[in-house]
C-alpha cells in the first residue's frame, strides 16, 4: 500500500506529513527581494527525540524561525481533525515513536496517563518497591483512591510512630 501524503496543517506549501508518520518538505521555488530565486527540493525531514517519553519530534522552518512538533499531533491534525480543546495524542500500542495514523488517536488526559499505565510506560507503574525498599506485592500494596498506590509496610510504621508520640505526649502532659 503507498504513502499517503497531506499537507501539514499550518503549514500548507511548505510540509507535508504521511500515514506512516514520516514528515517531508515541499519542493517550492522562493524569490528574495534582491530579485534572485532559489528553488528548495523536497527532501524528508529526519525526526528525533522530542522530551524524554520517546516521543519523535521535528523542526519546521519558516521565515527565518523554527518551530518543533510533535510527529504524531501532526499526523492527527493531517489525518483526522484539528486538536480538540483540552485534548491529547495517544498511541494505541504504547509506543511513542509509532507515529502511524492507524495508532493514534485524540483522546483525554485521563485516557492518556490509563494507556501510559496499561502498557506499562507510566514512571510510577513501573516501580516495583517503595523508597523504602519494601516490595510493591500483592500483601504489601495498598490502593488509595485518587492518590495511586501506597506501602502497607510504611504506612504500619507511620501509625505505630504516631501513636508512639501520642502516647508520650499524653503521659508528658499528665
């Protein structure tokens, strides 16, 4: 099946980006003020790393300026519909460098950080102890709503302190 190519969005004339998440500059002839003309050929963009989730990102050139985008916003944006208020690109499979317009897709933020724990990319899934040391297990794990998971372990040493300091602070003041 061929590569389908569409204009960026934005940048008409200049980009386009295809399916498969690839990003090429438009063969255009520019004339200068000075009266010369110079003819830029189409040539793909390579893309590189975008932040540190593994994302792909590329710089697009314009008057002088450059602008880096994310490679997958510009496939939705290309492929499916502008951004929607409030919105993020999501990849299907959880990997942040396939870009293929199959693969994504415009969806919450809360959808957004569900994927990133599912495939097992969200920093605080990925932890398999707590800091201090004690094993995130199934005996040991303790699931506090709207605040992630918690250490059974140093929650038992936090109450038997406190209760520890409550009784010091009772006999102390008798």
């Amino acid at each position: 099946m061929a590569e389908e190519w569409r204009p960026v969005v934005g940048w008409e004339g200049y980009y386009e980006v295809s399916d498969q998440g690839h990003v090429r500059s438009v063969e255009r002839t520019v004339e200068f003020s000075d009266g010369t003309t110079r003819t830029y050929k189409s040539r793909t963009r390579s893309d590189g790393p975008h932040g540190t989730q593994g994302h792909r990102g590329v710089g697009l050139w314009r008057d002088g300026a450059i602008t880096m985008r994310t490679v997958h916003s510009l496939v939705l944006e290309a492929f499916v519909r502008p951004r929607p208020d409030g919105m993020h690109a999501c990849h299907a499979d959880g990997d942040p460098a396939n870009n293929t317009v199959g693969n994504l897709r415009w969806d919450t933020p809360s959808a957004n950080q569900f994927d990133k724990v599912r495939h097992g990319n969200h920093h605080h899934a990925r932890k398999t102890h707590c800091k201090q040391g004690h094993p995130y297990d199934e005996a040991n794990t303790i699931v506090r709503p709207g605040r992630g998971r918690g250490c059974r372990a140093c929650k038992n040493e936090s109450s038997r302190a406190g209760n520890a300091r409550r009784r010091k602070m009772e006999r102390e003041s008798v």
